[in-house]
C-alpha cells in the first residue's frame, strides 16, 4: 500500500468511510480564478500513483484526472473568479472555491482533510488542514490533480483567446515573458488587477 493512502486509512480505521479530500490551485498566478477540488474514494476503489500535482508531469497529471474521476465515489470541482480574488483577496476567495467544491459533492462528507495550514470557515468541526496534504494524503492529492488540470485546460483556453501573452507556457505565472506580455499589449479582463501593482 502506498504511504499516501495508508495515511487515509488511518481516519477510515476510525470508522470515516466518507473521508474527503480537498485543495485549491492558482493561488500565486497573474491571471484567472482560482480552482479548487474536493473528492471522496470507497476505501478499495483507490487509484494508483496519486501525488502531489506539482511533482507530476503534465501527462500524468491528465491521466490521472480520468481515473480519478472514473474511481472516485463523488467529486466536486469549482473556482472563485477573477473579480472574487479582487473582492475578498487571494486566501479568502481559495477558501470560498474549497466549499464550492465540497457543496458539490453528491454525497456529504464525514470528515474533511484540506492542503495547507488554514481551515475554511465552513469546515470548522468537519474536518483538519494538513500541512503537505497533498504530499501526504492519497484523497488530497487527487483534488490537487482535480484542481491543477481543470485549471489547466482554463488556461489553453485562454492562450487560443489571446494568444500574443503565451498563457500556454506560463499558465498565467509571473514569468519574464508574461511580464512582458502584459508591459507590451496591457492588462486582459481576466488579469488579477491587485496582482499587478509592480509591473
């Protein structure tokens, strides 16, 4: 048994059968919401080779999103736009996309394990933050790849939306070449205006 999903185990031999897992991505970009995913497995119904989204590649990642989404017993996927990170700033609006997610779910979780070092406020009770949750918990991983390739497949879309900025390499990363972009055509509506103070 992998370590990850042992890790889980540990809350199932509790008696949590529904045990979700849940995490965001596209904190630290230039452009376009925030992603977050929330997803719950039977305890024999675990997919193989769930990591960290981050220390996946690209492909494994979008394979891994099939299978996940075949396996899992319920999942959720939701975001916070643009103009909600500019609203509420960048932490609050994660954490509203982190309970749209799990309001998704068709079946309500038992207990909630999220990525991270902060609990929304609608979990409290329901559930613990993680510290490298993603790394640690099979369940919490999967929501991260959930997460990482719906926000992804945003992210082409907007390359073949305006494809001057390169939003297909940087996924909208303050890299030189966004900056660059963003210095010599401006700033896009779906650009987080708060986030571009120094450029």
């Amino acid at each position: 048994m992998q370590n990850n999903v042992a890790f889980d185990q540990a809350y199932r031999a509790r008696g949590i059968s529904l045990l979700c897992g849940v995490d965001e991505a596209g904190r630290g970009p230039l452009a376009g919401p925030v992603y977050a995913a929330a997803v719950i497995f039977l305890p024999d119904n675990v997919p193989d080779g769930l990591n960290d989204s981050k220390k996946l590649s690209e492909k494994k990642r979008e394979a891994l999103f099939d299978v996940i989404t075949a396996q899992a017993l319920t999942y959720g996927i939701a975001s916070a736009s643009v103009e909600e990170i500019e609203q509420f700033n960048i932490l609050q609006a994660s954490m509203l996309a982190m309970e749209r997610a799990v309001a998704a779910l068709k079946v309500a979780p038992q207990y909630i394990l999220t990525d991270g070092n902060r609990l929304p406020a609608g979990f409290v009770g329901r559930g613990e933050a993680v510290v490298r949750g993603d790394a640690l918990s099979a369940s919490v991983a999967a929501a991260s790849i959930l997460a990482k390739v719906s926000r992804d497949r945003l992210l082409y879309e907007y390359a073949r939306q305006y494809p001057a900025y390169g939003f297909e390499q940087h996924k909208g990363y303050g890299t030189a070449a966004h900056i660059a972009a963003i210095r010599e055509h401006g700033a896009l509506p779906i650009h987080r205006r708060s986030f571009l103070k120094n450029i």
